[in-house]
C-alpha cells in the first residue's frame, strides 16, 4: 500500500506549451498546464466541469516534454502533489499546488516525418 500514497493520475490537454527552464547544471525544468474534464448529469441535463492543473517534471521527463509536447495534446501523467507556500514582494503568502510528474504518455501523438 505504500506505493499509493500520493499518487496522482489524470488524463487531459495541456492548456500552453510546456515552458522550459535550463539551470546552469544543465538540468532542465518544465512548466505547464493541463485541464480534465468531468461530465455531471443533473436535472438540467449534462455539464461538463473542467479543472486545471499545474504540472512541473525535471531531468529527462522535461527533456522529453520539450521535444514532444504541445499545447491542446492529449496526454497521461502520473505524479504526485507538490504543495508550495509562495510569498509575493508585499509580504502577502499564497498557496501553490502543482503535480510533478514522474511519468507521461503522449495519446494519438503523431511525429513529422521528414
């Protein structure tokens, strides 16, 4: 049971191309979004409720988003959560929550052919 604790999967469409931060170390970090969709059926008829989430992966898993993924694709991730405590310039605390991904898969992805 341990291996569950955690553990995030979702399916959905990135919402930007993925932005890509490069450290000095030569480590990459990519940024960005993704939205799921949930169809609710109530007496009015159905709704569709989507939610965004904000993903991070680092190393090869950001190396593998910069080449491959764009935004509106289709896409897989496994993670887990990743709370954040961010402090603007005035003091003034809020809170982050993002997925970092430990695994993707790229759905009805279709590579140019040269």
């Amino acid at each position: 049971m341990n291996t569950i604790h955690n553990s995030v999967n979702l399916i959905g469409r990135t919402g930007i191309t993925p932005v890509i931060r490069t450290f000095t170390n030569g480590v990459k970090l990519a940024k960005f979004s993704m939205a799921t969709n949930e169809t609710i059926f109530d007496p009015n008829g159905k709704t569709i409720k989507t939610q965004w989430h904000n993903l991070v992966a680092w190393g090869k898993k950001a190396e593998l988003i910069e080449k491959y993924v764009k935004k509106g694709q289709m896409i897989a991730v496994e993670g887990k959560l990743i709370n954040k405590i961010l402090t603007d310039l005035n003091g003034k605390k809020s809170k982050l929550t993002q997925i970092q991904v430990d695994e993707i898969l790229l759905i009805n992805h279709q590579r140019k052919h040269a």
